[in-house]
C-alpha cells in the first residue's frame, strides 16, 4: 500500500550528540512523546477541544490509507455517531503521554458520557496519529474512535429504563398503593356512527357508578374530541377502576365504536382510602417535566400530593439507561444493533406508615356521605400511631385532617376542664352556676338553644356543654392557664410526622373577653382534628405521646413526651367524658358496641354569626381516639355525633 505521506528523510543538518538512553530508545524504534509544542500530544489535545466544542479546524485528520480527511466531514461524522448523545459532548482528557513508533504515534483519551438520571459512562479509547513530512501530526479518523464497536453509519441511542416504584405501606407491612387493575375506556371516531347519541348514553352509565368509586365523568366535549382526532384514533374517555367498569360494563361494552383495553395503575384499594394524606401517582404533568428535567421524563408515573409526592425520589427509585448502537439495515431504515452500556435500573424503596386499613375503610365510610368538608383522625391511645387519616368528598383533595386550622368550640372543654381540676378551682362535683347568659366586659355569652341548667355540679355542667359557667370559670385559669395546659396535651408542639401537620395555638393573654371566649374553644384558638386526636388520646392515656404517621423512614426526631398528668385531675375528667355520652349530649353512642365510649361534642363559631358553626367530637373507645370535624355542620348532634356513631360500628 502507497502511502500519502511518505517517512521524511533525515535531516543533513548538524544535530547534537544522543545520550546512550535516547540512542538505545531510537534502536529499539519506540519513543515516550515529548512535550515540544509541535509533538503529537499537542493535535491530540486540539482534537478532544474540537471534539466538544465542535470546531476541528485546528487538527489535520487523514484516513486509515493516509487519505487526506476535511475537518468538516469528521465533525459531521462524529455528531451522527453520537446520535441521540450529539447534544450532550463527553468530557474528555488525554490520559499519559503518546508512545512513538517511528512516525506513528499512540495516545489515550478517557471518554467521559453525561447520561439520563445523573449517570456516567466512562471508557478509553487509542488516538493514533501519523507524522507527515512537514513534521505536522495528522490524526487517524476511524468511527471506533469514538466508541470501540462504531462503524460508519453508525449511531449512538439511549434507552431509559423505568425503575419499579415501591409502595406505601400499611402497619402490617402490606402495600396500600400497589399496581391494580384499570380499564381504559375510549373510543374509535370511524366507527362512531352518532357521537353525540354516543356521548348521551356514556354519560348515563358512567352516572350510575357510586361516586365513592370514581367522580363525575364529563363527557359533553366528547363529540368535538372525536371530530378533531385521526379518524382511527384511540380518543380516551376515561380511566376506571375494574370495580367501577364492572358496574357499567353491560350499558357501555357493546356501544359503536368503544373500546377497552386495560392496564396497571398504581393505585390505593380504593379511591377514597387516605386519598389526601397518600396523595395520587399520575403520568408526568408538563410542569413536572420542567421542573425535574434530568429526573422524569414522559410516560413517567410521578407522585403528586401527600406522600407520594413528599417521597417521590425515594418511591419512584432511579432509572436505569442502556446505550445501543443503531444501525442501517438492508433497506436502509435504522434497525436495533448491540448494547454497549447498561446501568440498571434501581427500584424504589417503600414507605412504612402506621395506617390500619380496617380503621382507615371505617373512617372513610364514615365520611362518605358528609357533602360539607370533613375529617375524621384515629390514633392509637397505647402508642400514637395515626390508625386512619379521612377526608370527605368535600375537602376535594385538601388534608383538612392534619392542616385544617379553625376554631374547636366546646371539644376545648376537655382542656378548660383540665386546666381547672389541674388548679384546684373546681371538682367534678363542684356546684357551678348555669344561666342561659353570662356578660363579660360587656359581651354577651349564651349556651346553644339558649338552655339553663341553673346551679349544678360541673360534671354536668360538662356533659351538657354548658358555655356560661365555662364563661364564669374563665379567670381562675389566668391568662396563659389554658395554652399551659394545652401544651401539657401537645397542642403547640412541634411535631414531625413527615408530612405537613398543625399543632395547634392556643390563646393566651388576651383580655376578659377573649380568656372566655377561649374556655369554651372560641377566639384565637385553632386547632386541627389530628391535634384534637392527640389531644384526647393524651387525657385517655394520662400522658402525651406525639403521634406518628412513618416507621420507614421514621423522622428524624419527634416530639418529647408530655408530663405526667395528675391523676386528681385526669380520672374525673374521664368521667366527665363519659357522663357527656351516657347522660349528655352525645347519648346517640351509648349503645354502641365494642365497650364505654368516652368523648366531647363540639359546636365552633367561626365568625360574628351565631349560625355559622363547625361541629366537632372527640373522644375514644378502647384503645382507639378519635376527631370528627364538619365543616359549617350546625349542631355536632346532627351531623359529628352521627359520623363518630358510623364509624364505631362500622369498627366493631
């Protein structure tokens, strides 16, 4: 083979005398590059800077015959061989010194690829470089320079590789979300002969589902989807549930033009379990993709709210990424080659909760039918552990059992009263005046329906929610009396669950007025119904626990226990409680099955209106303690009291 460049000849002139190393070197015909501005490692380095930069002017480039190659035409090849990594350079770097045979050099350079999820693919590849007769190093193009199985043609594809994502799990351990089925329903415009009679009679069946299962379906856009879809498309209606498809499947199945094809949802068991606390996990959203470009990509089943999507990372786990050689085919369309890279892909890890389904099914049936915004919050009384987290079909999404903030009305009693007893100014037994109104500072304070006890033992006063002597009590509790005991039962508290959670704020210091109003749950005090749980699950116990929601991974650091309540003080409020069911105003649960039932009714003003109230209750049974708030719900006997009945029995 004739070479474009033949060895140079030696020089005639002068040169200085070799060292017996460098003579012994020559002799052998191999020799360590130099660092002469004009050696071979100098082109080497203007082509990795070319490379990247995309500029390869500055290097000479031959072929493996010695053909003289334009730079243009090698950074043309190189950005089709890089293929789907072409927008992404490596980094790159010459590793050591080039080794020189005669006019033939050999260097190294670590390739260095950026991939999808944060991942790197690192390797060597040789440079070699032949001497011209103008001294000039020229640098031998070839494809498997770029990577050792290229050939012209070639290029470079990446396949991302969807981890699994872990489920969120319940107490004993079993997945709450985990992949169920689900029924796609859609339609083919070409063999809809009427959509809008299609359309009417979708509409019919998917009303007939229980709106527990799956929410309104809106189909009067349905018609104009279809006429502006590919006449073979499939136009997606909807995505139910096997469950809810199964309710409606004899109306919808043999309709024109439908279609059904199912698939694997990650999903609770379900629609309303815990639905706000767990959050939802949907195909990625254009906003997800903007946000973590380098972390989701389409098709992505992404978390979104609660904790699927305070946990995203660590459920969706990472995703793996392969790197293939695409290659032409015999009629000239690419067609899949070799895999040269893989990262396999790692699974997500699963999140521990202290959710009990049986407490958690009970508490969202309890809610089912309360249209107003709702929450029912079950926490174990031996161990704090949040057993059930309901909102209902009004809180649209909102987790008003953990971050709703509004007044507790009379369920505060059971802290006034402890606060009280703590501080000797009644007993239970304690005679205590109750008038239809008390004034204080010249606002006027009344019982709901305007009711009189006259003078009776507080323990009635109690159990018959009487706000005027609660009113008059008010003063022996000083001005920080009831954000002192408030504290002792967690309110305040800085309590990490993993999740957003409000504590509490407990009015303190405020004037005659606002220190009534606050003995009986009105003014600046705030509550949430996991505050008012853990609250009641303290005087159930005689002492606070904070309750949590996460045993893997569990927080950091919780809450220190609270003191230990005196029992002079606790054990008649506890019999208060149960006085308050068995001959006050919760009576409605005295026959419930499953043991004594103890608890407070709850009636919150939240404005200047006497008619706009929440309704509350709280209490316990065994070693369950409970919350229910109803948002604007009137009298707690017409609609709190009735939830807390549902959900014992559905419990027992």
């Amino acid at each position: 083979m004739t070479l474009s460049y033949p060895y140079r000849r030696l020089r005639t002139r002068p040169r200085p005398t070799l060292s017996a190393l460098a003579v012994t070197a020559l002799l052998a015909g191999v020799l360590v590059g130099c660092s002469d501005g004009d050696g071979p490692e100098r082109t080497v380095d203007a082509f990795l800077d070319g490379w990247r930069s995309g500029d390869l002017n500055a290097v000479g480039f031959i072929d493996p015959t010695g053909a003289r190659l334009p730079a243009a035409d090698v950074t043309k090849e190189i950005k089709e061989l890089s293929g789907e990594l072409a927008a992404t350079p490596p980094t790159l770097r010459r590793t050591g010194e080039p080794e020189i045979t005669k006019d033939i050099a050999t260097a190294k350079i670590r390739v260095e690829w950026k991939l999808p999820g944060d991942t790197t693919w690192a390797y060597d590849r040789p440079v070699r470089l032949r001497q011209g007769r103008d001294d000039q190093w020229q640098l031998i193009w070839e494809p498997t320079l770029v990577q050792e199985q290229l050939e012209k043609g070639d290029r470079l594809t990446v396949r991302r590789e969807r981890p699994t994502r872990a489920a969120v799990l319940d107490a004993a351990g079993q997945p709450i979300v985990a992949p169920r089925p689900v029924v796609r329903v859609g339609v083919q415009p070409s063999q809809v002969p009427d959509p809008a009679a299609l359309a009417r009679r979708l509409d019919a069946a998917f009303k007939a589902i229980r709106p527990a299962i799956t929410p309104p379906v809106d189909v009067s856009d349905l018609p104009r989807r279809m006429k502006e879809a590919d006449p073979d498309a499939f136009v997606e209606v909807v995505t139910l549930r096997e469950e809810a498809y199964r309710q409606i499947k004899p109306r919808i199945h043999d309709l024109p033009g439908t279609l059904f094809p199912t698939e694997q949802r990650d999903l609770a068991p379900t629609r309303e379990f815990a639905r706000a606390l767990l959050g939802s996990v949907d195909e990625a959203t254009a906003d997800d993709l903007a946000a973590r470009p380098d972390a989701v990509a389409r098709g992505d089943q992404v978390g979104h709210g609660g904790l699927q999507g305070r946990y995203d990372d660590r459920l969706r786990g990472v995703p793996g990424v392969a790197v293939l050689i695409q290659r032409p085919g015999p009629d000239g369309k690419p067609t899949p080659g070799p895999e040269v890279h893989r990262q396999e892909p790692q699974p997500g890890q699963p999140l521990k909760t202290t959710l009990d389904v049986a407490t958690q099914n009970a508490a969202d049936g309890a809610l089912r039918g309360e249209k107003r915004r709702s929450a029912l919050v079950a926490v174990r009384i031996s161990d704090g552990a949040v057993l059930a987290a309901a909102n209902g079909p009004g809180a649209a999404g909102e987790n008003l059992a953990f971050t709703a903030q509004v007044p507790p009305g009379s369920t505060f009693k059971m802290v006034s009263a402890l606060g009280l007893l703590d501080r000797g100014a009644v007993t239970a037994d304690t005679v205590v005046d109750c008038p239809k109104t008390r004034e204080v500072d010249g606002r006027s304070f009344k019982n709901s329906d305007d009711f009189v006890l006259g003078r009776v033992p507080f323990r009635t006063d109690f159990a018959k929610s009487c706000n005027t002597a609660f009113v008059t009590l008010a003063p022996q509790l000083g001005p920080d009396g009831l954000a002192v005991t408030g504290r002792t039962l967690g309110l305040e508290g800085q309590w990490e669950l993993g999740i957003d959670a409000f504590t509490g704020k407990v009015s303190a210091n405020g004037g005659p007025t606002e220190q009534a109003a606050a003995a009986i749950g009105q003014g600046t005090t705030v509550v949430s119904p996991l505050a008012m749980a853990g609250a009641t699950a303290a005087v159930a116990r005689g002492r606070f626990t904070q309750p949590k929601l996460l045993l893997d991974p569990a927080p950091a650091k919780t809450a220190e226990p609270g003191p230990q309540l005196k029992a002079e003080s606790v054990e008649p409020l506890r019999a208060m409680m149960r006085e308050v069911v068995t001959a006050g105003t919760a009576k409605a649960l005295a026959d419930v099955a499953g043991g004594p039932v103890h608890g407070k009714t709850g009636t919150a003003e939240y404005d200047d209106n006497p008619a706009h109230t929440h309704a509350w209750f709280v209490g316990w049974q065994g070693d369950v303690a409970f919350a229910v708030f109803v948002e604007q719900g009137g009298s707690s006997t017409s609609s709190a009291v009735p939830i807390a009945d549902r959900f014992l029995r559905a419990l027992n």
